[in-house]
C-alpha cells in the first residue's frame, strides 16, 4: 500500500461474540479530505474510528492510518492522530487551562510551552474562559475545549465521534469554522455526525448499515444517484427500508 | 517520558485539591475508625457497673466491698436491698454483675460463700469479670489470714515492652496498619476506575503515553498523600492512645513508606481489573480490609494459626507492617532489625504493579 | 380535562447567576411546544422548574390548574418527564423496565398488560422485549425511555432533548410519535437543539439567557427576518463563504449544508454583484435566489444580536 492516503481500509471486521459489529468494510481517506461517515445508531460507526485510532483491535481485514498498521503499529499511529469522542471525556474538575496543559504535556509539549499556550488561547477563543473549571462551561464551549485539546499536538488525522451533538447552531458552525480551517490546513479530518446538514460539508461520505458500508461517494453523487435534493432525504431513503 | 508523567501527576493533585471533602475524608476516615475501634476493641475490663447486695452490713463486709472499688477493676453503682433486684438491674443493664455478701459474714470464721452473679450474655465479659471477681476475693481473703500461708511455687512473670498489659498499645499499631492499607488501597484503585467510568481515560489512550507512565504517573502523588495520611495517623495514635514510642519515628516514618507502597499497588492492581469505581471500592475494601484484621497477626497469633493461613498470611502485608510499627513503637527496635520486612513489602508492591502494568491494556476491551 | 401549562413571570436563580428571568409562557392543552436557544440558556432549569425538581425563586407555575409548589404530588402525577440523560436500567428487559415504571406510578395491574402492549405497539419495540436495554440502539432507547413515561398515561410531556445524538431515521419516527400523542390531546413541551425539529413544532419559544425573546409559529416567525436573504449554490461552498465574507458584499454569510444563505448590505439592491464576485475567484454559481428565512437563519440572527 503506498502512503498516500492518510486511512486505508479493506475487509475490516470486528465481531464481539457472535455479533458482528463492522464487516468487511473497505474505504480510503485522502490526504486533507473532511470524510464524513453516517449511519443509524449501532451501525458500527464508533467501532470503526475506535479500531483506526488503535483502542480496539480488529477481528480481521487491514487498516493502515497515517501509512502504520493498526495490528502492530498502534504507538505510531496515536502520536498521528487526535481524537474526540462522543461522550465529553475532559477534566470536569479541572480549568481550561489546567486541561489544555495537561494534553501538552501527554503530547510531549514542553519546549515553548508558554508561547504554545498563548497562541492556544488566542487561536481557540477559549480566552474568557481560560480560568475556569470546565464543569461550569456551557456545552458548545466544552466541545470547543475537546477540540482544542486534540489538536494541540498539530496532528495531521483528526477522527471526531459526534462532536456537535446536543449542540446548538450557533456553537456548531463555529465548530465548523475551525474544521474547514485545520482541513485548509492540511489536516485530515475524520467526522461522524447526526446533522445532515453537516454531512453536506463533508468533501466525501460514506454511509454505513448494519456494520456495513451501503453508500460511499460525494454528497452531490449520493444525491444525484438516488436523486434526492439533500443528504437528509438520502440518507433515511438508504436506511429505511 | 518525563513529561508524560508529570502531566499525570500534576493533574492528579489538582484532583485532590479541587475535591476538600474527599481530601477530608481521606484523612478523617483512619483517624475516626482508630478512636472507634481503639476503644471499642480492648481486651481489659475496667470499672465494671457493679451491684452490692450487703446483707452483713458489718465493717469487714464492708472492708471487702471497698477492696472490690479500690481495684479500678470494678464501680459500685448501686446499692440493692433484696435479690430480686439483682436481676432487674441486670437486665436494665445498669449493672454488669452484683456481689453478694451473706448475713454472717464477719462473725462466722468459715469458708464464706460470696456469690458473685455476673451477666453472661456476653461471655467473653463474663469470664473475665469472674476471673477477675475471684482474683480479688483470693487477694482479700489472703490479707485476712490470720497466719499467712506462704506457698511454695510462685510465678514471678516479668513482662517485656509492654510492661502495663494495657491492649490499647498491642491493638492500635495494628489499626494503623489496617487502617492505612484500607486508605490507600482506596485512594489508587478509585482514581482509576473513575476515568474508565467517565470516559477520560479513552482519551490519553489515544496518545502515545504507555500503561508505565500512567502507573507512575497515577501512584506517585499518592505516595505523597498516603505519607501525610501515615504521619496524621501516628500523631493521633501517640496523643491520644499514649501508645509509647520506644524506637525513632524518622525510622518508622521510612519505613511506612514501604506498607504505603505496597498498599497503593494493591488499588492499582485492583483497578485495572474493574470497570467501574463502585467494585473498584467493593473489592479494595474487603480484599484489605479482611486478611489484614485476620490473617496478619494483629488480633490472631499467625502461629496459632492452621497451616494453610500461615501459607496464605505471608502475602498480607499488613502482617509486616504490623512487625515494623510494633517492634519501633513498642519494642523500641531499629532500622536493622526490620529492614528486611521493608524488603518484603517493596517486593510485593512492585510485583503487583508489574502485572498492573503488564496487564493493563492500552486498549479498551479485555 | 384542561391539561394547559402556565408559566407566569418566573424567576430562578443559582447563586450570583440569574439562570431564569421573567419567563411567561401559555402552553395550551394539546399543543406541542417547541423550546430552543443556545447552551446554557436556562432550558433544562425551566423543565426541572415544572416538575417540581428545583423551586421557584418568583413568578407562579400552574399545571393543568395545579399550582406548584403547593399541588406537587397532583402535578408530578399528571407529568411525564423526560431528563436529558435518562437512565433505564441497563440490566433490566425492556418489558422490566416499564413493568418497573408502571408500578413506581401504581398503574393497577389489570391495566399494566394492555398498556404496555399498546406502547411496544406505538414504539416499534415489540421483536425486542426481551432484550436488555444496554444492548438497544440510541434511537430504540430513547423510544423506550419515552413508552416507560407513557405507562402512567400523563397528560403533560416535558422532554429534554430527547433526540441528542440520534440518528436521522429514528429522530423521524420519534417526532412520529409525538405528533400522534399531540393528537390524542397530550400536551407536549420539547427542547432539541434541531432546527428541523423545531419547525415541526406548533409553537415555539425562544429562551436566550434565561429570558424568552420571541415566541410564536415556526412557520410564520422567520417573517420577523429583518433583511433581505439570498441563497447561492455553487461549488465549494466554504471558500465561497469565505470569499464573501471578505468582500464587504454581504453583512453576513452562513452555510446551509451544500448552499449558502447571504443577508445582503442595505446599500446592495440585487444579488448580481455577488455572481460577479464569485465568478472571479473561480467559483461556478449554480443559482443564485431570494429565499424566505428558515428558523435556524432567525436562531443566528437572534444571538448575533443578543450579545
């Protein structure tokens, strides 16, 4: 397999007990593409990025991320990658600055660590808050402060579970913004969301049922091949029925 | 590396700091258990509420009541005038035992039957009372006799270390010693658990930092805490219970850190193996808790023990501890006698991290 | 039955912070109710108000002519709540947990079989009845923490983002079900931090740090949109975004999946120049229209300009 691609993946099974969770699933992410990835609730999805992001070994099938194996180059793959996952997984008891501190040093930060910190609070917007305990930030701004923490080690993946959920428009385009601008960047970005309106951002889509993949495309040839006017109406006519 | 595990310790303190009332609690916790069962468990019996039926009334009768108070073993609470109110005090508890003293008692010069009727509802009470009863009713008759009687064997027993018998200075260094590996074993088992539960743990996952770093990372501040809760608990131990201090505290203090680490390995090992912080609690609980109360030799002699729990005690810490602090306290021993219980312990702490470590997955399943 | 919901003039407060302010809201028997506004905005302190779980600092609830705090036992009674993160016993069946309900709300046990028939029915859920709740999907879930509020038959819904984190099908079947328990007479009031979903709503209110802003049908109030909106298709929407913005063209650019909602400067009469702009960074416009605003359009706006 050659490198350039930042995830490929071909026949990935993952079965707990009888049940097969993800199968046979195959698809490659290009350097610097926003993937989006859709599906019902228990289509494997969150199975999926745990796998790619070395949390979870797969059953079968091979999957490279950032060009390393899942199977036997987990360590490389983690300094590659940046992940947030669906449940908010902060330091509630912790400040904002407290916890951005605490990933810096995970990450190996130290060297400039304040001027690191200081352009971490000007670039997040976190500022306001940068004393606080995160606890007492109201839900956009702890997503904002996920994320923040993921990329701080400037990593060329990001894998993103739900990141919106629950949040509301005006937090989510902001959320948004800072996605467009890390893919703009350069950065890889792997999303998996319920808001379809967010799919249609996504420079491609694959959409996964019942552990496996049943679309996989553009948002605009998903739409033009089941010829509906949005990701939403294509999205519940493949997975109804 | 370094890093890494600094990241995990600072933030492990700010833990701590940011969360008084468990701090408190952690601190509280050894501290109200050593009053509580410090005087709750105590083998000597001490001013018994005692009855007096005198139906002689005569100076000698009184004489013998007298020698009774005089002990400290007994208190007169309660004067009775006929039997049937020995029972009823009994029975409201107002009394532990009542001595009767018969009619004739300073005129006859006869063997007297004293009766002495005591509560049995709790027998281990009840046999001593009675010991002790005869003990002081041998003793006052002996100071009566007309011609003294001098036997012909006497047992002059000399006792060493703790010279007062008071049990208080035999059982509270092993309280600390249960008490503390309860705490700790607590402290480390819990931290852990609680980021599987809430999530957070998945996410250093996600990083390059090993099952190592975050051992390391996770038990040292809790070295430093489970110290501070060791010296809280001796200072308590000293001023309140007046257990002696015969050896150096610096020394105990060293060596403490041992039992602490060993204790800390325990929640460690504990917490890699649940999901969740209420089994982590369960399990360090009882799993410290019981084989450092019965099989360390802090109430039950280990060499009274069957064969197969002399086996098994070799691997309860508590039971080197227990040698350490009793021999520095009350045996006034050093560094040198006890430095191989140290070993013992550094032993076992660092086997049980090393399967933690080995054991623990930087995955999510298993 | 008179199963209205009245919220007069209500005030909450948690230490320093003013999490509720003047809050009046009529929600009348059988209606569904849409709350919406950003994080934080004092949604889940009005439901837990209603239920009786936090108390009044001023102002008067009434549910369904019971006034609280003095009739809680009768509302609580009436009420079915939903809390965000609803807990099902994870180890109990689905039929377990809502035997469990049915008891807990003392539904007499000759009742407790058909009804529960009837709402394994209602919520698609009957093949799994046997089936733990921790092994459900999210969307199977959150219907069967909905059909255990059901067994007592309350004739007042609050629920609090019931649909957060669900997919799109099952959102849809959810919001199914709503309207059919509207239909039977239910009143229904619902937080979502859906857009769509508020718009299925028959009213709906607006709270913004602890105050209502506006209030009304989500078909009509987008109307109140102050300027003219104009929606682009093209290709590469985020550049194209950016490139408006930039252009001191537009007063503000938003994208709306795979198009972009403009509300033009005042000075700008058509949305020609904004063709123009485009077309010489190398952007292809699609089509280029007037459009009505959409609620999400009037939710920006009426942040953006709430500070």
């Amino acid at each position: 397999m050659t490198d350039s691609f930042a995830v490929q993946v071909r026949d990935l099974c993952k079965k707990f007990g009888s049940f097969t969770a993800v199968d046979h699933v195959s698809f490659e992410v290009g350097k610097g593409e926003i993937f989006g990835f859709l599906g019902a609730n228990g289509a494997g999805k969150t199975t999926t990025i745990r796998m790619l992001c070395g949390l979870l070994l797969p059953t079968s099938g091979i999957a490279r991320v950032a060009g390393y194996d899942v199977y036997t180059q987990s360590d490389r793959i983690k300094s590659s990658i940046g992940y947030m996952s669906q449940k908010f997984s902060l330091y509630d008891d912790l400040t904002v600055v407290e916890n951005v501190e605490f990933y810096a040093g995970i990450y190996g930060l130290n060297r400039d660590r304040k001027t690191a910190l200081k352009r971490t609070r000007e670039e997040s917007g976190l500022g306001d808050f940068w004393n606080r305990l995160t606890r007492d930030l109201p839900l956009g701004w702890k997503q904002r402060l996920a994320l923040t923490c993921a990329v701080l080690h400037r990593p060329p993946i990001l894998f993103l579970d739900e990141p919106t959920s629950g949040v509301d428009p005006i937090s989510r385009r902001r959320f948004w913004q800072t996605i467009y601008d890390l893919a703009e960047q350069g950065t890889t970005v792997f999303v998996t969301t319920h808001f379809m309106d967010e799919a249609e951002y996504c420079t491609r889509l694959m959409i996964l049922y019942q552990g496996r993949v049943i679309a996989l495309g553009t948002p605009a040839e998903l739409k033009a091949e089941y010829k509906k006017p949005t990701i939403q109406e294509t999205f519940i006519h493949l997975v109804d029925r | 590396m370094v890093s890494r595990i600094a990241a995990i310790m600072i933030k492990e303190f700010f833990h701590i700091l940011r969360d008084p009332r468990s701090l408190a609690i952690i601190f509280l916790l050894p501290i109200i258990m050593i009053l509580l069962f410090g005087y709750a468990i105590t083998f000597d019996i001490r001013e018994i509420p005692l009855g007096l039926l005198d139906h002689d009334r005569s100076t000698e009768s009184r004489a013998l009541a007298q020698s009774f108070a005089a002990s400290g073993y007994f208190r007169i609470v309660k004067i009775l005038s006929n039997p049937s109110e020995i029972e009823t005090a009994i029975r409201r508890r107002e009394i532990w035992a009542a001595l009767v003293i018969p009619a004739d008692f300073e005129k006859s010069r006869q063997t007297h039957a004293v009766q002495v009727v005591i509560d049995g509802s709790n027998a281990n009470t009840a046999i001593i009372i009675g010991n002790t009863a005869q003990a002081l009713l041998l003793d006052y008759s002996l100071t009566r006799l007309q011609t003294p009687m001098n036997p012909l064997f006497r047992i002059e027993p000399r006792i060493l270390y703790n010279p007062a018998l008071k049990s208080t200075n035999f059982i509270v260094p092993g309280l600390v010693a249960v008490f503390l590996l309860m705490v700790c074993a607590l402290l480390t088992s819990i931290t852990i658990a609680r980021e599987k539960e809430t999530g957070t743990l998945e996410q250093i996952l996600v990083s390059p930092i090993t099952a190592l770093e975050i051992i390391i990372g996770k038990t040292t501040p809790y070295i430093i805490l489970g110290f501070l809760v060791a010296v809280a608990v001796l200072i308590f131990a000293k001023v309140v219970f007046s257990v002696p201090f015969r050896g150096k505290p610096l020394e105990l203090m060293v060596l403490s850190l041992f039992y602490i680490y060993a204790s800390l390995s325990i929640g460690v090992f504990v917490s890699t193996r649940v999901r969740t912080q209420q089994v982590a609690l369960m399990v360090s609980l009882v799993g410290t808790l019981l084989p450092s109360i019965f099989l360390s030799g802090f109430i039950y002699p280990i060499a009274s023990m069957p064969h197969f729990l002399r086996i098994l005690s070799l691997v309860v810490p508590a039971r080197y501890y227990l040698q350490i602090i009793r021999g520095i306290m009350l045996k006034g021993i050093g560094f040198n006698e006890l430095v191989w219980y140290a070993a013992v312990l550094f032993l076992f702490g660092s086997v049980l991290l090393g399967i933690s470590i080995k054991s623990f997955q930087t995955k999510l399943e298993g | 039955m008179k199963n209205d919901l009245c919220i007069e003039a209500v005030g909450k407060r948690f230490g320093a912070v003013q999490a509720l302010n003047d809050v009046s809201l009529n929600i009348r028997p059988g209606e569904l109710f849409g709350l919406i506004g950003p994080d934080g905005a004092g949604k889940t302190t009005l439901l837990r108000l209603l239920t009786g779980l936090l108390s009044l600092d001023e102002g008067g609830i009434t549910v369904a002519g019971h006034a609280l705090p003095q009739e809680l036992g009768v509302v609580r009674s009436l009420v079915g709540y939903m809390p965000q993160r609803f807990s099902l016993y994870p180890d109990l069946s689905v039929v377990e947990n809502l035997l469990f309900f049915a008891r807990l709300f003392r539904v007499p046990s000759d009742q407790r079989h058909t009804r529960m028939q009837r709402l394994l029915r209602f919520s698609k859920l009957e093949p799994f009845t046997r089936r733990r709740a921790q092994a459900l999907s999210g969307g199977m879930k959150q219907k069967l923490a909905l059909s255990c509020i059901l067994m007592h038959t309350p004739q007042v819904l609050l629920l609090d983002e019931p649909t957060t984190g669900v997919d799109p099908v099952s959102r849809r079947e959810f919001w199914k079900i709503l309207r059919e328990l509207r239909n039977d007479g239910v009143t229904l009031l619902v937080t979502t931090p859906y857009m769509d979903e508020a718009e299925q709503c028959d009213r709906i209110a607006f709270l913004h740090q602890g105050t209502i802003i506006v209030e009304g049908d989500p078909r009509r109030l987008p109307d109140s949109y102050p300027a003219p909106l104009v929606e682009i298709r093209c290709t590469d929407v985020v550049r194209a975004a950016q490139i408006l913005q930039d252009s001191g063209a537009a007063e503000s650019v938003q994208i709306f999946g795979d198009r972009l909602h403009v509300v033009m400067t005042s000075e700008a009469h058509t949305s020609e120049p904004l063709r123009e702009i485009l077309r010489k960074r190398g952007i292809a416009v699609e089509t280029i229209r007037q459009v009505d605003a959409a609620i999400e359009d009037l939710f920006v706006h009426l942040i953006r300009s709430h500070p």
